[in-house]
C-alpha cells in the first residue's frame, strides 16, 4: 500500500504564486523527500512540474518561470519502502471535460481497496498506485453535475481514514480536512491572499501570518468572490483524533500544529519522562535530532548535565552507494555518531523521542559500550509503538515493530542496557494542552477508523494480534 506522510502548500492569488509555493514546499521538506511537484493555474489552464529528490533539486529557475499564474499547489511526498516512482508523486493532476484539476493529498485513506475495485467494475482505469487517484476518480463523478466543492464533499462522503486536501480546478481552491483532523492544515495570510500549509513553519519562511487551523471535518472554499467555510456532510465525531505521534516526531518543532506548540509539547514529554524514571547518570545524551528537544525538558527535570556528545550528519542524502556487506547498519552509522571523550567512563542517559525497529539503540549503543561508556540507560518520550498505522505514519509492520514482540526486559537485554523507560499514555498526554483530542492507536491500538473494509483489522485493539 502506497503511504503518505507529506507536505501540503497551497496560495491563492498572489502574482508570485509558484515561487511562494517553492519556499512553502522547502520549510516542509522533513514531511517528504522522496518527490515535490507543484501545479500553478492561470487562465490558460494549469501548469505542472514534478520530479524525484528534494525541493530545491526538482525546480531550477526555469521551471518556475514556467510556473505562471497566481495561484498554485504544492506537495512533497515522503518516502516509503519501495514504490519510488515519478507517477505516484503530486500534485495530481487531471484533464475532464476540458477542466484541468488538480489534487494534493496527505493522509492514508483506509477504505481504496473496495472503491478502487467498485470504479474499476465501472471501467475506470489506474495509472498509479495512489489512493489519491481513486479520490480523483470519485470527485470527477461528482462533478459531472455538481460544482467543485460539493463534489469534493461528496468525493469525502465516500473515502474513509485520513486526508488533509488540496483541490484546484478553474479559479475555485479548496482545502478540506479530514472529520478526525488526522493530520495538520493550516490557514495564513500573506499580502491579502489565502495560503495553506500543512505546518506552520512554512508561513514563517514567507512572513505570512498564521490565521487558523482548518477545523477537521470543515472545508475552505476560495474563488474569484471570496472566501468562505462549509463543513463536510455527516455528523463529525464526538472528538477529534488528531495524529500525536506528529507531535512526538513528524512535525517541525517550530510549527504550530493542532493549536499546539511542537516545541513545548516535545520539551514537556521530556520533562514527564525524567519526573516518571530519571537514572543515576553523569549526562543526559540526545540521539539528535529528534531526541534534542525532550532531553533539554529531561535533563533540565532530572537536574542532569545536557551534552551534544551524539554528532549528526546533517548532509546524509536518501541515496549513497551501498556499503559492502561487512558494513552493517552502515545507515545508522552515517547518521549520528559519539564524541569519544564524552562517553568514556560515564553514566549515560539516551534520550530519544521513539524505537521502531530498534536499529538506532542496538547499533548505537554497541558503539557507545565500545568507547567505555560505564551504565547507559535509556529513555523515550512516547509510549513503545506496538501498532502499525494506517492514517500515514510510515511505521514498520508488526512483525517489525520491536516493542510489538519484545517485553520491556527482552529489549533491555536486545539493546544491552542498565535499565530501559518508555514514556506512560497518561505521561504523553499530561505534555499536551488538548489531550482528549488525539489518535494513540500506535501505542494502544484503539483505532478511530476501521481499518480495512474486509474487517482483518478491527475497530477496538485486536489489530496488532492480526499479522498483515
Ligand atoms: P529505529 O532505528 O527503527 O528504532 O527507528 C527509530 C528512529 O527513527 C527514532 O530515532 C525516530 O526519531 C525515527 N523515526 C520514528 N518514526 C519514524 C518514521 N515513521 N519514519 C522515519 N523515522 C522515524
């Protein structure tokens, strides 16, 4: 199944549209580095340019220039296992009836297998594997005779999981969010126009000012008369389930997500977990980057001494020639290394914000233990992940999950530790302002939304006990 965990930008009416969504696509890049495109509209119809690899290898000047129009979408797409290709990048764009449309999607929607079925018995043809495309699909039916915002309400009546949308055709702009609100949208402002980011962090880069969070289950509609909020069909659900894990880890720490500051919210997972377990140790260690941020509330909690003794590369790419086979977690190893005269003869404390596979703790702290480290203990500022995702965080499947198999002993042990804490559910949701508005079905398995259709993964928990 193709995954997305991205980046949205959108812009309507400012003469430096595809340009603002270039800066809007590169803010966001930690939300995808596998593929960018942008398709701007003027009144010759749509232009596109997409291609592999990071914001600023996929534009050069020229094809920005090509880019004309005053209003544009954006996207980046982050990676997933396998299924790399120029065809599943976005912005979708499509060609009905002499209408150009364009879709920007991030999300998971959990229910494509049956529509994707039901529109092929129909004749519909594919040409990726993008459960954006069985969206567009549905919102070409509807607009057959409907205008563009009710057939994107209708098109969202009959998808189910998560989706943040960006829809363009003519001069109408949409953005919706999905009735749980999964994922962050965010409205801004810059020089009169609307703009639409998944994160605030690209209104920052632009010095648009942040109006709002687009509501879950509201849809925004821009066009040549103005602006205006309707909300998705159907009653929305008694509470939203927004994604906490883009709290814990996806987010930019700048961004201002879920009315919530990423920054605050990961410091105080940190200070949590030093008040719920804070060992005995000579420093607190960060496995940076995501580990920084709850070891300063960590170390400032535990009264510890906070060191940068764990060295980043922050130039490692997603592509390198392969090491040869005696280079084992070559991956992790080029990634973050120890500073030798930090860790000799010292009580380490590992402050990291999550374990999926274990490879960062196996591999890291074999290398710190060669170095002298005396204790080493670790900490992780969330609950273990023990269930996969399927409204778009790319985690590994169960069978992969290290917390998913292993008991908290077990994994001392796997990772060669003096003592092992996760962060509690209750720790977690002590660190954020909205805590009874978050989806946890990674750590709990509670998932808001059935996860397929067929019924192997089930509403209540049981999902981790099915093997996919
Ligand atoms: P692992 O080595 O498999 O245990 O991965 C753990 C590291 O990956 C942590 O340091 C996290 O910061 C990072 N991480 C957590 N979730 C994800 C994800 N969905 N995609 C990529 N990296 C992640």
């Amino acid at each position: 199944m193709i995954k997305h965990e991205c980046g949205l930008f959108g812009i309507y009416g400012h003469e430096d549209a595809a340009r603002l969504t270039y800066f809007g696509l590169y803010a966001q890049q930690h939300r995808g580095q596998e593929s960018a495109g942008i398709i701007s509209r003027d009144s010759g119809g749509m232009h596109e340019h997409k291609g592999m690899g990071l914001v600023p290898d996929v534009f050069t000047e020229a094809d920005l220039q090509g880019l004309t129009g005053e209003t544009a979408v954006g996207h980046v797409r982050y990676s997933t296992t396998g299924r790399s290709y120029l065809r599943n990048a976005q912005p979708f764009l499509a060609h009905y009836k002499g209408k150009d449309i364009a879709v920007a999607h991030n999300g998971n929607l959990t229910n494509t297998e049956a529509l994707r079925t039901e529109l092929e018995n129909e004749g519909a043809i594919f040409s990726t594997t993008n459960d954006t495309e069985v969206f567009m699909h549905l919102l070409v039916r509807a607009l057959r005779h409907k205008d563009l915002p009710d057939a994107v309400r209708e098109a969202c009546s009959r998808v189910r999981g998560a989706y943040c949308l960006l829809v363009l055709c003519d001069d109408v702009m949409v953005a919706v969010r999905d009735p749980f609100g999964f994922h962050p949208l965010a409205l801004g402002r810059l020089d009169g126009a609307p703009v639409f980011a998944s994160e605030t962090c690209a209104f920052d880069l632009l010095e648009a000012d942040y109006e709002r969070s687009i509501a879950p289950g509201e849809i925004y509609i821009v066009d040549a008369q103005g602006e205006h909020s309707e909300k998705l069909d159907g009653p929305l659900p008694e509470k939203p389930r927004q994604c906490i894990f883009e709290l814990v880890y996806f987010a930019r720490p700048d961004s201002y997500i879920f009315n919530e500051q990423v920054y605050v919210c990961r410091k105080n997972m940190g200070w949590q977990l030093a008040y719920e377990s804070s060992p005995d140790a000579d420093l607190v260690l960060p496995f940076p980057d995501s580990g920084v941020y709850p070891a300063v509330g960590f170390a400032q909690c535990a009264e510890l001494p906070y060191e940068h003794a764990m060295i980043r590369n922050h130039y490692v790419g997603r592509t390198f020639i392969q090491p040869s086979q005696g280079m084992r977690n070559f991956g992790v190893r080029v990634k973050i290394n120890p500073v030798q005269a930090m860790i000799d003869g010292k009580r380490i404390c590992i402050v990291d914000d999550s374990i999926v596979r274990g490879t960062t703790m196996i591999t890291r702290v074999k290398k710190l233990r060669e170095l002298g480290a005396k204790e080493v203990h670790i900490r992780i500022s969330c609950p273990p992940v023990k269930f996969p995702c399927f409204y778009g965080i790319d985690f590994a499947s169960p069978k992969e999950l290290i917390a998913a198999n292993h008991t908290l002993e077990e994994m001392k042990s796997i990772f060669n530790v003096d003592s092992l804490h996760y962060l509690s559910v209750d720790g977690l949701l002590r660190s954020v302002m909205h805590s009874d508005s978050y989806c946890l079905a990674c750590f709990t398995g509670d998932y808001p939304v059935p996860c397929k259709e067929c019924g192997k993964y089930r509403l209540e928990g049981a999902c981790g006990k099915v093997s996919s």
